[in-house]
C-alpha cells in the first residue's frame, strides 16, 4: 500500500518539529476547531481558509518554571 500524500506530508511536518526540538507536536482538523470555539479564536479567524493546526510543545523542566515563579533571573 502506498502513502497518500496526506501522509507524507504529516510525516514531513512531524519530522520538521522533532528537529526543531519540539516534544510532543499534534495536528488538527481547524473545522474541527472552528465549530469549538468563539469567534476570534477561531483558526479561520486568524487565517481565512485555514485546513490544519499544528502545535508543538516544548517541555520546560520543574526547576526552570520555580526559578521564574521567585522571580529570580540569570
């Protein structure tokens, strides 16, 4: 069975963010979120014709967010 280029591309995307260092990065359908969100925070409310939302996440270790919680900077 061959990959559709559906497929091909949400593997280039995926593979783009684990470069970038990305720790868990997920894809959405933005009609999905279209009809789950208010106005204004809606995909095609930022980007007029919007298919797909792509999130990263970039994980921040406990010690690093208690640092920033006292205030305290390099």
């Amino acid at each position: 069975m061959s990959e559709s280029p559906d497929d091909a591309l949400t593997g280039e995307v995926l593979s783009f963010a684990a470069e970038l260092g990305a720790n868990l990065t997920g894809i959405a359908d933005a009609q999905m979120l279209n009809a789950a969100l208010e106005k204004d925070f809606r995909p095609e409310d930022v980007l007029p014709g919007c298919q797909s939302v792509v999130v990263m996440s970039l994980h921040i270790p406990d010690g690093a967010l208690e640092i920033m919680r006292r205030g305290k900077t390099n």
